[in-house]
C-alpha cells in the first residue's frame, strides 16, 4: 500500500511544518496551496526536539 503526502490532512502537515524555521516554512509554502495553507496553520502540538543518537538522551 503506498501513502503519498499530498493524503495527509493539513493539521498533521501543520505539525511536521513547526519542526522547520521561518526559512523552512517559507519554501514549503511555496509548493503548492495545501502546503501553504499548513505551513501557515497554528498548530497546538509544540514541535519536541529529535533525538538521533542515545548518547544524548
């Protein structure tokens, strides 16, 4: 089964956009209207920061 972006509603978009910066938000919302919109949406969830390698837990 394959899933592509463009199904995600754009409140699961606006989460995963908070993790970029103003730059970042900037060029998403240059894509296309949905990805505007979400990049530009206030989502409730505050980003929590990635952790990549344990040794930093």
């Amino acid at each position: 089964m394959e899933i592509h972006v463009s199904s995600l509603f754009p409140e699961i978009l606006a989460m995963i956009f908070n993790y970029l910066d103003v730059k970042g938000k900037g060029r998403v919302a240059q894509v296309c209207m949905a990805w505007r919109d979400a990049s530009y949406h206030k989502s409730d969830a505050q980003p929590e920061p990635v952790q990549t390698d344990h040794r930093f837990q």
